[in-house]
C-alpha cells in the first residue's frame, strides 16, 4: 500500500507542477490572473502543494484497494493507470467542481482552469500507481 500511496502522491505533484503549462493557456494569459499570482502567498501554494499530495496520495491509496483495477485484463499498465484515473476525475472530482460552478459564480476559465489541473493531477498519480504495480508484480 506505501509503495502505491508514495506513486500516487509523487505521480500526483510531478503532473500538477506540469499542469503551469497549460494553465496559462486556458487563461488566455488574463492580467487579472497575472496580478493574483503576483499577490499570491507562500503559504497558499504550500496549502495548494499539500493538498494535492494528500489528494494523490489517496489515489494511491484507493488503487491499491480496488487492487489496482484487477477486473480489467489482457492490457498494459498505462491503460489500466488512464482507466483509474479517469473513473477517479469522473467521479470524485468533475462534480464537486461543477457544483461549485451551480452554486457560485465562479468564472468559467477558473473552473476550466481548475478542471484541467486537477485532471493531470489525477492521471499522474493514475499513471504512477499502475506503473509501479506493474514493475513490482
């Protein structure tokens, strides 16, 4: 479980820190967002950093309970890590972003912004799971 739990969290953070690329992309390099970053703090991104390595982790942690999605056969590990990780993001995290978007007024590029990292996200910590369940069984 460690091993999977360790895969989720650092697949997790390795994809999220990727995620800075597309991020501005999706803004459309907004200046509004290019002053939000200025004023950001470091605690804040310490919480956003923590947060996400909690959240890989128990990826991690839920692959290796659902024993690393063993009903899906006869394929490699990066298709089993994608399968994980997209019924993960469709199930847990695509609502609580969308209800959010129902109740408040959250910006439509925020969200899309939001919905996009924590899909790398996810399909790191997905990806880093399986792979390391492949190299060990």
């Amino acid at each position: 479980m460690s091993e999977s739990m360790a895969a989720g969290a650092i697949g997790g953070l390795v994809a999220w820190l990727l995620s800075f690329l597309v991020s501005p992309w999706i803004a459309g390099h907004r200046a509004d967002l290019r002053a939000a970053e200025v004023d950001d703090t470091y605690w804040r991104r310490a919480l956003q950093i923590g947060l996400v390595i909690l959240a890989a982790a128990l990826i991690g942690a839920l692959y290796w309970l659902s024993w690393g999605l063993a009903a899906v056969v006869n394929v490699t590990w990066w298709v089993r890590g994608l399968v994980f990780a997209a019924l993960c993001w469709a199930a847990l995290t695509l609502p609580a972003l969308l209800a959010l978007r129902i109740r408040t007024s959250v910006d439509r590029t925020d969200l899309a912004t939001t919905i996009v990292e924590w899909l790398l996200t996810i399909l790191g910590a997905g990806l880093a799971c399986a792979w390391i369940t492949a190299r060990v069984l």
